[in-house]
C-alpha cells in the first residue's frame, strides 16, 4: 500500500524512473521501540534523495539499513536489483562525524576503502591523489585530519567515499558538523558532483532548507514509528544556476510547505 | 624550571639530592649509606666484572623474554576482551584480581609447577607485566569511535584488516601506557624471581654483596637497574607522546 502511493508520486511527478535503490516494507525495532514501521521508498537512479525529518524519526537508521550496517527486523533492500545482505562496494557512505583515521595522513585516509579491496599501493594513491584534487584538498595530501578544519575533514571522508566509484553514495547529515558558510559551499558543490558524477546519492538531513536546496526528491518522514509521509519532487529551480535557488518562489514555497507540516513534530 | 633567569635543563634536581648523598656519605653516618663518589668508582669497577656482565646477561635475557611473552599475549588479549562480551565476561575478574594480587606470594606455586630455572624467573616476570597490559589494551579499544568502526565496516574491511589496521592502532595510545607500567612492573618481576627462585643475575648481585656489607656494590648495582628501568620508561613515554597527537581526538 504505502509502497504502490509511492510509486505512484514519483510517476506523478517525473514520469516513470528507475530506481538505483528500493526498500520495500522495512521494519526495526530496538526491543519494545518501534523505530521503523513498514516503509518503503525508492530511490531514482542519478539523483539525490533526501530523508527529511524531525530528530528521531529513524533517517540515519533507514541510511545505516540501507547501508547494510544495520540489519532490519523485516523487509529489504535492493541495490541495482539484488538484494543487500551487508555493506558492498556498490555503496559508500559519508559520515556525520568523518570516521577518519586519526593516526593516517589524508592520502591514506583517502585510499583506505581501495586499501580494504586489495587495490595495490601505488594505483590506489593516484586515484586518490585525484579525488583529493577534486575536492580542493590539494597539497594536503600528507596532512592528517587533526591539523585540518572541519570542513577539510568532510572533503577527506568525501574523497573516500567517491574513490571507491560506488554507484550510490550515502550520506549521514554530512554537513551537520560544519560550520554555515562551509556548509553553503558544501551544498553547492554537492549539486555540481550530482550533475557530474552520475551517481545515485542518499543524503539524511535536519536541515529543511539543505534538504529543498540540493534535493531532486525529498522524502519526509514523520517519528514513532517512522513513516514515509510526503514526497516532494522540486523541479522548477534546478536549472537556474546555484546563486538564484535561494529565492526562487517555488524554493520558498516548498520550504515553507514542509515547515507547516513538521511543525508540530518538533518538540 | 628557571632559577635566577636560566633555564635549568630537566632532572636538575638529581644533582642536589646527588650531594645530600655525598655528604650524608661522607659524614660516616651509617655503613649502609657510603660516599656517592665512591659507589661510582665502585659501579666502574664492577661494570668490568665477568661475574656483573653475566648477571646483567641473565638479568636482560628473562626480563626481555617476560616481557615479550606479556606483550604478545596481553595486547591481542585486552583487545579481544574489549571487543567480544562473552570474553570479557570471563577473563575480567580474573584479570582485576591478578593485577591487584601480591604476586610474590604466588612464586613459591610457580616453583612447583615450572622448577628452579630461568623458565620460572620468565614466568614470574611475565605475570608482573601482563595484567596491567591487558586491562589497558581492553580500555582503549572499548574507547574507540563507534563509526570508525563502521566506517572499516562499511568499506569492506575483513576481520583480520579490522583488527590491525582499526583496533590496535585507534587503542594505541592506551596500548602503550599499559606498556610501560607492564615493563615498570616487570623489572620488579624479574628481580623478585632472581631472588626467590633460583639465586642468579641481579637478584644474586645483590644477595651476594648485601650479605657481605658490600655497600658500595650494592648501590652501584642498584643504579644500574634504576638506570636500565627508567631509560626503557621514558622511551616508552616518548612512543606515547609520539601518538598523543591522536589520543585526545579519536
């Protein structure tokens, strides 16, 4: 039922796509808490997907299921159409606080998930010697995560994330713990590595405006148990170039219109 | 420390209590406390002595391989323990109670079971060091970063990856301080087996000179030893200091 509703938002509104990622009827409970109940989502192939919702509401735990870090009480996942047993390298996941390797330089943090599938020392430092560059940590290669911001570190465990070319890339609020001018440059980058990179990302946010911001789909969740209860498809603004989305009516709107129905989530 | 405006260079003070020594010494107080200079004309002689050189062989060769064997055993021991419920269940107990057991007590036992020689001493000193260097291992690992952890989770790390390149180096800093307290520790060990369990190295130096009111020697034997822990001790804070950089932010 909820997932036949979903489907039928998304063909609503773009046609029918094909999803890179679907849950289907997902539960998890913790003992007696319901944390998750009977959700079911999918995810459209090259796009960024938020999970939007008030604290508590089970994002990071549908992430961390879909991630295959965390094992749901029923339902499941499918990645590229097979299902997910545990973590595989058709995904990589971004974390909220970095999970850098204090002790290891920027290069090595980098090239650590290539470390784990056997890519042999010298191929793996040019990859990441790439992505470092593309993330504009370039020339701190050596560095190690505490001589950086934290901003820098966010861009580390980005750069590790996208050097193991994973189809899809999931993100746990990777920008919750930087501060806001980082946050708005992260943001708009973020929309050029959707546009480029062809990848399907899975971003968790608190942050209505981040989410409507970066978003080709929102899907809100609402707590106790965690539901799909909107999806929002924004579609006017995203070809307007990243200085005009702030204030475009529809941006507001949007805003506006998932505040109204979470407002009394919030305690 | 700065006295009248100049930098004292560390461990300073060592010089002040050196010439107490001297002076209580020269003082001809007690036989017990002979003149510093002269422990050190003593402790230059009895550097040359085949009889030192082979009680300092005897002595390095158990303490290093009691402290071998504790490393060895207690490091990926403290890790499992700190990793796994059902272990940790079962070893902690007997782990506090070790650590805070007056272990001399339990040499003459050791004797039974292991004999009279050098496997006994190694044995001893082993069970000095070990506990300390477990329940330390254990701390850091119960300390570590859930998501680096998932993190090597999440990018495919197998157990084996996870153990070594995660766990011991994220537990590092815990890992060594229990080290060097576990070596501190030892250097009692091996000196207690010497002198309990069969009478050779340093512990029969002092057996040896003590009983023949070789003051003299005595002391000088005793710095050496001193000398020989604390150097091993500050090497082992400089590995930690080397690593602090990362304990306060894991």
């Amino acid at each position: 039922m909820a997932m036949s509703q979903t489907k039928m938002a998304v063909a609503e509104a773009d046609g029918v796509l094909e999803s890179a990622v679907s849950t289907r009827n997902i539960s998890k409970n913790y003992g007696e808490v319901e944390a998750l109940r009977d959700l079911s989502l999918e995810f459209p192939r090259g796009q960024l997907t938020s999970l939007l919702g008030p604290s508590g509401c089970g994002k990071t735990t549908l992430l961390k299921i879909i991630a295959g870090l965390l094992e749901p009480t029923s339902g499941e996942v499918e990645v590229n159409g097979s299902k997910v047993t545990g973590p595989g390298p058709d995904r990589a996941f971004v974390f909220q606080d970095f999970a850098l390797l204090p002790w290891a330089s920027v290069i090595r943090n980098v090239s650590f998930g290539l470390e784990m599938r056997g890519v042999a020392k010298s191929e793996r430092e040019a990859i990441a010697e790439r992505y470092i560059r593309e993330v504009g940590l370039a020339g701190f290669e050596h560095a190690y995560p505490h001589e950086l911001s934290g901003g820098m570190r966010q861009r580390v465990g980005l750069a590790r994330a996208l050097s193991v070319d994973s189809q899809v890339l999931l993100m746990d609020e990777p920008f919750s713990a930087v501060d806001e001018q980082t946050r708005r440059k992260f943001q708009e980058d973020l929309l050029g590595l959707v546009q480029n990179e062809n990848k399907t990302f899975i971003f968790v946010t608190h942050s209505i405006e981040e989410a409507v911001y970066v978003s080709d789909q929102i899907a809100i969740l609402l707590p106790r148990p965690s539901r799909v209860s909107e999806i929002i498809r924004p579609s006017g603004f995203r070809n307007k170039g990243v200085d005009n989305i702030r204030r475009d009516p529809e941006y507001l709107d949007i805003v506006d219109e998932i505040w109204a129905s979470l407002r009394t989530y919030v305690e | 420390m700065k006295l009248f405006g100049y930098r004292l260079p560390g461990m300073s003070s060592l010089i002040i209590w050196g010439l107490l020594w001297e002076i209580v010494g020269q003082l001809g107080l007690t036989f017990f406390v002979p003149p510093l200079s002269e422990v050190i004309v003593t402790l230059y002689e009895v550097i040359q002595t085949s009889a030192f050189q082979k009680a300092l062989f005897e002595t390095a060769y158990a303490f290093l391989a009691g402290v071998f064997f504790a490393i060895i055993i207690g490091i990926p021991t403290g890790i499992l323990m700190g990793r796994t419920r059902l272990l940790d269940e079962l070893l902690l107990p007997w782990v506090n109670v070790f650590l805070s057991a007056p272990l001399t007590a339990l040499v003459p036992v050791l004797m039974v079971l292991f004999g009279f020689g050098m496997k006994a001493i190694i044995i001893t000193t082993t069970l000095f060091a070990i506990w300390i260097i477990i329940l330390n291992s254990r701390a850091g690992v119960k300390q570590i970063n859930r998501s680096l952890v998932e993190m090597a989770h999440s990018f495919g790390a197998s157990p084996t990856d996870a153990f070594f390149k995660i766990y011991l180096w994220a537990a590092l800093p815990e890992i060594l301080g229990g080290v060097r307290i576990g070596i501190i520790r030892a250097v009692k060990g091996v000196i207690i087996g010497q002198l309990l369990i069969s009478i050779v190295g340093f512990g029969a130096l002092f057996e040896l000179y003590s009983a023949n009111f070789l003051m003299g020697h005595f002391w000088a034997v005793l710095i050496v030893l001193f000398a020989l822990a604390f150097t091993i001790s500050e090497f082992l804070a400089y590995l930690e200091r080397r690593v602090a950089y990362y304990a306060a932010k894991r």
